[in-house]
C-alpha cells in the first residue's frame, strides 16, 4: 500500500513538474515572440493553460482522474467555444455524450 501512495505522489509531482515546464516556456516564447504577431494569440489564452495542464496530467500521471477533472474544468469554461465547433452536431453530440457517460458511470457503479 505505501509503494502505491510513493507511486502516486512520483506521478503528481512528475505530471506537475512537466505542466510547470512547458506553461513556463510558453511564457519565455511569448515574451520572446509574442504568439499574437504570428498569428495564434489563442495560445497564451488562461483558459488554455489549463487545458495544457489537463494534457499533462493525463500523460504522465497513472491515476487519470486529476487529468479529467481539469479537462472538465475546461470544457465548462469554454462550452461556448466548443458548441460553435461542433455546428449543428452539437445539438445531437452533447445529449448522445451525456447518454454515454451516464450509462458508463452506472456500469462502473455496479463493479
């Protein structure tokens, strides 16, 4: 049990160690070469920081919940966003998806 915790607390600092790195190097790019001059001021955006961090976490910690929860957080920070994406599919996609994690999480809740 205590090798798992030792685990888990190598994955968190490792994941937030990369998040720091590369949000970091944003940073120093930006202020080199500002994002916004060549074209992709949504780059530097706070909300897509986040997202950023959501990506690390996901790849580089084992237990994926923090990575999902960020990446949620996102999501509802941005629904404006991703509902003009999406189009007219948008009206079918978010009940569907609603539908599938409903019906995954009561699955997982019989285990």
């Amino acid at each position: 049990m205590a090798a798992v915790k030792s685990n888990n607390k190598k994955d968190t600092y490792r994941a937030t160690a990369v998040a720091f790195m590369i949000i970091g190097a944003l940073f120093l790019i930006d202020k080199l070469i500002p994002f916004a001059s060549i074209g992709l001021p949504w780059v530097m955006d706070k909300d897509n920081l986040l997202l950023y961090a959501s990506i690390c976490f996901l790849i580089f910690k084992n237990d994926k919940s923090v990575g999902f929860v960020l990446l949620g957080l996102w999501l509802v920070m941005n629904i404006g966003m991703v509902i003009s994406l999406l189009g007219t599919l948008s009206g079918y996609l978010l009940p569907l998806v609603l539908l599938i994690i409903g019906v995954a999480l009561f699955w997982a809740s019989k285990r």
